[in-house]
C-alpha cells in the first residue's frame, strides 16, 4: 500500500477546512487494515503549501510541466510485492506529480496496481489513464473513487470494493 496525501487546508463538501490528516490517509489506512499490507507514505521532499489556492497553484504547474518532485523516501524490496494498493487525491483531474515520481521510479511489469482517489466530485478523472500511461506492463484493477468528505464513513464501500477485487471473501 502506497498513498499521497497533503494534510493542510483543503476543500471539504465546499468549505475549506484544516485537515491534520489527510482524506486519503484516512482511506489508506482503512484499507490497509483490512488487507494488512505494508504501508507506505509518498512524501515529497518539498511539501506542498498549507494554503489550499496555494497548492493548488504549485500543483497545476506541476502537471502543466510533467514535473517529477522529488521523493524523501524509498521501498527498498519493491521486488517482494506483487500487489500495490495506490491511493492519492484527484488533483486537476489527475494524479498528483509526486505520484508519477513515485510511479516511474520503480519497475511495476508484471505488478498489480489497485488505484484509490479521494476527490471533490471528478472521481477518478484522468487518473486511470495516467498510471495505465505510466506502468504499460501492469495490470491496473478497477479504482476505487470516494469524496473526501466521506473518506472516515466509507467502510462499505471500501469492502465492496476489495471484494469485487478479489482481494477479500
Ligand atoms: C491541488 C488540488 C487540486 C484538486 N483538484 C481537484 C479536482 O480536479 N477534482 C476534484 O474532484 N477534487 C480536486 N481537489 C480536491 C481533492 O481531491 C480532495 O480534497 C481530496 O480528498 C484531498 O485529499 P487529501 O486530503 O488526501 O490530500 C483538489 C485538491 C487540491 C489540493
């Protein structure tokens, strides 16, 4: 399981809220308990801006230039897993950048990759496409959308969800 999220303010049902952990954290590690893999947290080395228009800024830049940011950290036995939960927010529609830093530096051929997003209303956007752009070799199983807001009540959707998956009874 790996994720990116930016605690901060950010967008909630329409408000801007301070969020200490966020909306995708709280799926991650729901879906991390039910599944009991290894967690991961995709961190940036420069870290986004709390002030959400800010972010939002940097972000779009970022994806107008393919930016790849540079990550502070590293899995050292990718080798070991064949199955990758990757869970991060819609931003603009896609995936944020530190995600397809994350995504092209490691080799997923032949890997798994089971896509979850938190969003504000575009679900998954492009995103699908962008991982599916990013790891040619892989297979990429039916994402998982839920709005941010929801991300603390989502347990049935998220069992619905790793049952159709086949990754539980
Ligand atoms: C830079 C940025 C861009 C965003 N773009 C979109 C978007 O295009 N569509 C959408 O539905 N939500 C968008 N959102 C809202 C986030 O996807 C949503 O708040 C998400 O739950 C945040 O997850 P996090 O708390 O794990 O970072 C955006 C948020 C940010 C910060």
């Amino acid at each position: 399981m790996a994720y990116f999220s930016r605690n901060g303010n950010n967008y909630v049902d329409g408000r801007i809220v301070n969020l200490p952990v966020g909306n995708t954290e709280v799926l991650a590690k729901m879906i991390q308990e039910i599944t009991e893999g290894d967690l991961f947290r995709i961190v940036p080395v420069n870290s986004y801006p709390v002030d959400y228009t800010e972010t939002t800024e940097v972000a779009r830049k970022e994806l107008r230039e393919n930016a790849r940011p540079k990550l502070s950290n590293r899995i050292e036995n990718m080798d070991s897993y064949n199955v990758i939960f990757l869970g991060y927010p819609n931003w603009w529609g896609a995936i944020p950048m530190p995600v397809a830093t994350f995504l092209s530096e490691y080799d997923f051929s032949g890997k798994t990759i089971a896509p979850f997003c938190t969003n504000e209303g575009s679900r998954l956007g492009r995103s699908l496409t962008n991982i599916i752009e990013l790891c040619p070799q892989s297979t990429i199983l039916n994402g998982l959308a839920v709005r941010g807001g929801d991300a603390k009540k989502a347990q049935n959707e998220v069992s619905e969800w790793l049952r159709e998956l086949r990754m539980i009874e």
